[in-house]
C-alpha cells in the first residue's frame, strides 16, 4: 500500500502554487537510453504508485483506454525467449550477436512496462482521442518514474508490431501496444539533446 494520501472521490485536492522543483525537471528532464538502466528498478510498492500516477491523465469520458503489463524478473526473460523464437521464425539464419540481442531485450532494465492500448467503443469518443489519451499515460509513466528518481525510456521496436508477441502479452484482438516503458537507475549521467526552435513550432493568430 502507497504511504501516500489518497483522496476520495469529491474531495477537495490541494492547492498548487508555483512549483519550481516541477519546472526545473521538466526544463531539463531527459529520456535514458534502456542499456544504461540498472538494478534498482522499483520495488513493488513504487511501482504502484507510478502505475497510478500513468493512469491519472485527461481522458474523455473516463473510457480509460490503457492498460499495463508489468514484466520483471524471469518475465524478462521467458519473453526474451519467444523474441528470439519469433526472430528466428523471420530469419533462421539470424547471426549470433543478434540472436543473444534478442533474447536478451527485456534485459536491458530491471522493469519494464508494456502500455497497451485499449479502447473502448461507447459510440461517442473518437478513437483518436483515445490515443492522445493512451501517449499521455506512457509519458506520465516516464515523468512519474524520473521524479521518484528512476531513469526510463520508452520504446517500441518490432516487437511493438508483432501479431506472436502480441499474443504472449495477452493483448486482445482490439488492443496494441503503445510502447515498453523500460524503468531503472540511471548508469550514466544524461546529456542535452537537441530540441527544436520553439518559434518555429509557434503560429499566432
Ligand atoms: C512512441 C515512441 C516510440 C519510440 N520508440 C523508440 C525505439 O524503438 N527506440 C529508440 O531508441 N527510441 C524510441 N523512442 C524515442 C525515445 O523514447 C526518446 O524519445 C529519445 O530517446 C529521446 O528522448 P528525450 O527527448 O525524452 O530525451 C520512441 C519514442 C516514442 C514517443
């Protein structure tokens, strides 16, 4: 259970007023590459809470369009396996480096999340809407994990896109994943990327 307070449904939240520690990070927040991520990855209390976090995001008509599989010590590597399995079923003369690279995906980080896309028909809520929805709950799950101190990234890769791994997940037919959130420590100190010009991205009207 989260040492944290929660709020029942209709009761008042507090105030916020500037916060400078919140913009600090997100002026400087940064993605880590998942081969730097190591142990320790969140224990399950954590993991808890940024799992609630992820999933307190806008969302038309609450349809809550997301859901989260949770992969984490010999699930790394079990689903390693069927990588590897559906890799090799492509390409049977995968050399070895990448047969290992392969199976050793999951690896990379001591926990990683599979955001699966899910959403629901109520006959009124674009699907489009649903998608925002669904990126906004990867990034949550990016921003929850850096400000309790962990490094994350978010990457999709074939295995995104394959029906066989869709299946070892559990995904149901209407769903898809929307990223692997891979979550740890940091190994390397992060480093400035290039951003866009911000007047370039600017129209007033
Ligand atoms: C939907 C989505 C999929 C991504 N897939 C990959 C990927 O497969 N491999 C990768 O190296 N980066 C991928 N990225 C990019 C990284 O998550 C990240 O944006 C990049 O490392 C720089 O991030 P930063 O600007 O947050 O530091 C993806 C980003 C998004 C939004």
């Amino acid at each position: 259970m989260s040492q944290r307070k929660t709020y029942e449904l209709g009761d008042e939240l507090p105030i916020h007023g500037q916060q400078d520690a919140v913009i600090q990070y997100l002026w400087t927040r940064r993605s880590s590459l998942a081969v730097n991520l190591v142990s320790p990855g969140p224990n399950q209390e954590q993991l808890q809470d940024l799992l609630t976090i992820a999933a307190r995001v806008p969302d038309h008509r609450r349809l809550t369009p997301f859901r989260f599989i949770v992969i984490e010590g010999e699930g790394r590597s079990t689903l390693g396996d069927k990588c590897l399995q559906i890799a090799l079923s492509q390409n049977p003369e995968l050399p070895e480096a990448i047969q290992r690279l392969e199976q050793q995906r999951f690896m990379r980080a001591p926990t990683v999340v599979a955001v699966a896309y899910s959403p629901k028909n109520d006959g009124k809520t674009p699907e489009w809407e649903q998608t925002l929805s669904c990126g906004a709950c990867c990034y949550n799950l990016l921003l929850a994990a850096n400000a309790s101190g962990f490094g994350a990234q978010w990457i999709t890769e074939w295995l995104t896109y394959s029906p066989e791994l869709a299946d070892s997940l559990g995904l149901l037919d209407h769903e898809r994943i929307a990223g692997f959130i891979y979550i740890g420590t940091n190994s390397e100190r992060l480093k400035e990327r290039a951003r866009p010009a911000i007047s370039d991205l600017i129209t007033r009207i």
